[in-house]
C-alpha cells in the first residue's frame, strides 16, 4: 500500500521448493533526498507498520526546519541525524547503534531541547540507569552516553549549527578488561541449549574467534567446503580489510547442518524463515542460564578462540590474521 513518498511491505523470499513466500514483519521505504531508505519496522501488524513508517517521514519534515530555529531543535532530532549519517557513512555499527537509541536513550533524552542538556541532566541519567534492575556496567553507561555526546557534536558542526554547545561529559570509571574464557565442556553445553541460528554463531566464534558483527554478516556463496574456509570482504569486516575463517573441527558439519535448514531464498547463513538474524543476545542469554554458565558473553568466545589457537601452536601473526586483530597491544589484552 502506497502512500505519499514511502511504503510498507513484506520482504519476498523463496523458500526450499522454489515458491515466493513473504516475511511475517513489514518493512518500510522512503526516500531521502532521492535516495531509498528502507528498514524493518518490527511489527506483524500492517497498521503499527503504517504508523512507524509515518513517523519517520515527519522526523525527515522537522529536519527541514532545524537549520531555522537551532534553540527549538530536540536531542531525538539529533539522533535521526546521527543514525542517518551513520547509514550515509556505512557504519558496520549502525544497527547496534540504532538499537540503544530506540531501546533506551530515545525514552530519555528524545523529547529535550538540545539546549536543555545539561550536567545535571546527565548526572541524573546515570542515576536512574544505575537504579535499574539488573544494573549495568559502568562501560555499558559511557557507551550510551558516548552516543548522546556524538549526536549533539555531529549537530555543532552543521552549516548552519543545530547546537551551539556542547555540555561536559564525565564518563564513569570502567573496570579491566574481561578475561571471561569458556572451557570446552561449558561452550558445549551452551551450544547445545541455542537455536540453531545462534549455535552456528557459536561454533564459528568459538573456533575463529571472529566478531559477533562479522559471522551475521555471512553469506553461504562465501563458504567454501573444498578449500575449507569461509571468506570475509572487506566491507564485513571492523577493520575494512578481507580475510578467511578456516574451516575445521567439527565446524564443516555444523555448517552444513546450518545451511540444509536455512530457506535457499535467503543469502545469509545466520536466518531464520527466510529472515537475517541481526541480534541474537537474549537466545544466548537464556541458554548460559540452562547450561549454569550465567553471566557469559558472547564475545567471551573470541578471547577463548585466541587462547586455544595459541595453546595449540599457532603464532601470534596467524592467530592475529584469523581474528583480524591489528595491533599485539589489543591482541595481548584478549590472550
């Protein structure tokens, strides 16, 4: 259904006997300045989809007239500006991004005033966030707030400025580096407890050590079972650079069993029903529950990937070119 500049629809996809299916969740499409943006709109419900869609097309009106009244202009304006300059841009990290403005931040800071953001303001954001349940890591509040800090910059520097300042942002002190490892009998028993989108993650974390962000990013053209490896472009990767996963243990079954029940109209590994799987954090959570291993992060499985690797004989140079790390420095601190 059309309606004026945009759309909402349902993403086709074949599924294994050739005929054309389409998702359960809408998606939307509209166009800034001539150039089609689309995104998921979270919802199964055709009216909820129109309504976010709509939304969004105001927010792209009230950017129009910013640049005309900078003291009017909201910190959820901001945000739209830093996500879409995050999709100009190509960020690997809009995504994740956009997931703790909408969750979080958008709750508390959307409806401010720019100018309203002050020390006080902030000093009060940490206190609520620290009164939550569960309470979050102070890096956890830095990260959010680094968000907040980089919108209303991004908003200083426009031509003309959308803010006029910037207040001071006095991040938490962080703990040390985690230096979480998974034995093989716990890893086993987590993989075992996830769907199957989420166990093939984990497989491929535990024996490559890559990131969360580059196995979702997997296509199955790029698996190669004869070479034994599995390619990264470099536009897949944090540092931009390509590189290979090698293929062995008991990754090659594991792939395969993925890719037999992955629908054949989806190019990505990591789906379900014809869908890519962008976030899979409460599936992890749940099985380190059932499998005793509360508190475990996926990312837990890069620094236990690097330790095996080199307990296993590899150098530091192929370990470091499996993983993608660039510097010993950062390579030292996940061994």
């Amino acid at each position: 259904r059309k309606i004026p500049t945009g759309c909402v629809f349902q993403k086709a996809y074949k599924d294994r006997s050739g005929k054309t299916r389409h998702s359960r969740t809408w998606s939307v499409r509209y166009y800034v300045d001539g150039h089609p943006v689309e995104m998921p709109a979270g919802t199964e419900d055709h009216d909820d989809a129109v309504t976010f869609l709509r939304k969004k097309m105001a927010t792209l009106n009230e950017h129009e007239h910013m640049s005309a009244h900078p003291e009017r202009v909201r910190v959820g304006q901001l945000f739209d500006l830093l996500l879409q300059y995050y999709r100009t841009q190509e960020r690997r990290s809009t995504y994740d991004v956009e997931r703790k403005i909408e969750s979080r931040l958008r709750k508390y800071f959307g409806n401010l005033k720019a100018t309203d953001v002050t020390t006080a303001v902030i000093a009060e954001y940490i206190r609520r966030r620290r009164a939550g349940k569960p309470k979050p890591a102070n890096g956890t509040i830095n990260r959010e707030l680094a968000y907040v800090r980089r919108a209303l910059k991004l908003g200083s520097i426009q031509d003309p400025p959308l803010v006029y300042r910037v207040p001071r942002f006095d991040m938490l002190p962080e703990a040390e580096p985690r230096e979480g490892t998974l034995t093989h009998e716990k890893y086993r028993a987590v993989r075992d407890a996830l769907p199957g989108y989420a166990r093939i993650a984990a497989v491929i974390a535990y024996h490559t050590g890559a990131r969360k962000g580059e196995i979702r990013q997997i296509r199955v053209d790029k698996i190669d079972f004869k070479t034994k490896r599995i390619d990264l472009p470099g536009r897949t990767t944090k540092n931009k650079k390509p590189r290979y996963l090698p293929i062995y243990g008991d990754m090659a079954a594991e792939l395969e069993m993925a890719i037999a029940a992955g629908a054949k109209g989806c190019p990505y590994l990591i789906q379900s029903e014809g869908e890519p799987i962008y976030d899979f954090e409460k599936a992890w959570a749940t099985a380190c529950e059932s499998a005793g291993v509360e508190g475990a992060l996926f990312h837990d499985l890069r620094r236990t990937a690097l330790t095996n690797m080199i307990e296993a004989g590899l150098s530091e140079k192929e370990a470091m070119e499996i993983s993608g790390h660039k510097t010993h420095s950062v390579f030292d601190r996940y061994h």
